[in-house]
C-alpha cells in the first residue's frame, strides 16, 4: 500500500470516527425504531408473545386507516393548519424583520424579546395561554368591555379553536423566523439599493425586486422547517385541547399518539405514522425540485 492511499484511508477514517457517535445515534433511534415501525403496520401484534407475535398482515392497516373518521378528521386539520401557520408566519416574520432592520435603533433587545418564547417550556406556554383564554380571563373581559356581547371561548369553541392554535403558533415561532430573515437582510450589499435607488424605484420596488430575491435561500430554508415542524404539532394540542372540541383541532402526530397509547392500536399507529413520514418526505421532495428549478433559470 503506498503512502497516499494510506493517508487517504485514514483521514476517512478519522472523518467517520468523528461522526460515529451521530451515526450510530441515528442507526439506534431513528433507523432501526423506522424499520420496526414499518414491520409493525404490516402485521398483526400479540404483545404478550413478544417478538414473536407479530404475523404478517399486508397493508390492511393502511386500507383502514382511511376509513377512521379521526384519521380524516386529523389530516385535513394538519392541512389546513400547515397553510395557515406557514403563510401567516412567513408574512409576518418578514414585515417585522423588515421594520427592524430599517427603522428600529438597538433590535438587539427587540430580537431577544421576540426570540424568548420561542425557548420557553411548552408547559409554560400553554398554562399562560389557557389562563388569557379563560372564560374570565383577560381576553374575554376586554372584548366585553369593548361591546363584544358574547365572545368566543377561544379555546373551548368549535370553530375558532384551531385558529387560535395557528394564532399561539406563529407567536412561538415567529421571533426565530424573525432572526433567520433579519440575518439574510443585513447580508444583503447595500449597492444593489442604490442601484434600483437611481433607477427611480421606491420603497415597496426595492422589496420585490432586490430584498425578496435575496432571501430566496432564507424563504426556502424557514418554509421547509416550518412545512415539518406543523405536521409534528403535539405539545399545544395535548396540553390545551386534547385534539377538541370534537375533532377540530386534531393533529396527525396527537392522533398517533391516541391510537397508540390510549386505544393501544400500536399497528394502526404505526401505519399512520409512517403515512406521515411519506406526507412529509414528498412535501421536501417538492419543494427541492421547485428550488432546483428556480436555480436554473436564475
């Protein structure tokens, strides 16, 4: 073996050594939890047998599950919680970014107000939230005060409860979202500026045309995130609504868990499960191809 070949081998030796660790984290419980999850949807399981009661059943599971009305009931609301949380808090997070990267002196400290909850305890988060929802809580009392008759009861009403789940969302994320796009913008050469500036363009020109090309990178990254994060939503659910009132803001991931672990239908869960992963693992696909191609014809 001569000398280069040598060396060769053992830097990508090192270089596994390094992530080993990871690798093996990852093999431990992610790939081999996956695998089994997979075997499990396809089989029918007597868990008093162990291992060895699991049989074979095809994919009836997966037939069934689209025949459970809070299967249905479950994606539809993740559905329409991903576009409503995603588009709300791209918007949102780009005007604040925008306003604090031009008019706003020390965003330091307004980047650190905005970012604190987005670290707070989820436990936290919803005992605060409950208690301003609350039937005499703050919220309701101000809408009284202001002639509002007989308010919502956020939380607790069929209709407005996964809105105000969306709503709570976006304000947890949103000083995060807020950093990464605060980041991009202060990255962004201020010649390009003064060159539309020349031009004759105005304020609103200058975003179209220079800002939101720039931060196409930015965009693409926080809604990818944001796509995953809102189809595995489990601590406000569990914590606030317990998937009510009825079905209205019954999540994907809380509807696993409640298979699993309150009906023990580990098969059943497993096949949602993985039904999710394949959900999420297209929606990435897209969005790359989508990214590939606009790269392409930059």
């Amino acid at each position: 073996m001569n000398k280069r070949k040598y060396k060769n081998i053992k830097s990508i030796a090192k270089g596994y050594a390094f992530i080993g660790i990871n690798l093996i984290g990852v093999l431990i419980f992610w790939t081999i939890p996956l695998i089994f999850s997979f075997v499990i949807s396809i089989s029918k399981w007597d868990y008093s047998k162990g291992i060895k009661g699991i049989a074979f059943k095809g994919f009836s599971n997966y037939i069934e599950m689209w025949k459970d009305e809070w299967f249905r009931a479950s994606l539809i609301n993740n559905i329409i919680f991903t576009v409503s949380f995603v588009a709300i808090l791209i918007v949102l997070s780009f005007i604040v970014a925008y306003v604090l990267n031009e008019h706003v002196i020390g965003k330091k400290f307004v980047q650190l107000g905005l970012y604190v909850p987005y670290i707070v305890n989820i436990v936290a988060i919803s005992a605060v939230w409950l208690a301003l929802f609350s039937t005499n809580g703050p919220i309701l009392n101000l809408l009284r005060k202001l002639g509002v008759e007989n308010p919502p009861v956020f939380i607790s009403d069929l209709h407005w409860a996964l809105p105000t789940i969306v709503l709570i969302c976006v304000w947890q994320n949103l000083g995060y979202t807020v950093i990464l796009f605060l980041s991009g913008m202060i990255n962004i050469p201020r010649d390009l500026y003064e060159a539309v500036a020349i031009d004759g363009a105005n304020t609103f020109q200058k975003i179209r045309y220079v800002t939101i090309p720039m931060l196409s990178g930015t965009t693409f990254f926080i809604v990818i995130t944001s796509i995953i994060n809102s189809f595995k939503v489990f601590g406000l659910i569990n914590l606030m609504t317990h998937g009510g009132p009825g079905t209205s803001t019954t999540m994907l991931v809380y509807n696993i868990y409640r298979t699993a672990f309150q009906y023990g239908k580990l098969e059943f869960a497993s096949a949602q499960g993985i039904v999710l992963l394949a959900i999420i693992f297209f929606i990435t696909w897209i969005q790359f191809r989508i990214q590939k191609k606009n790269e392409a014809t930059c």
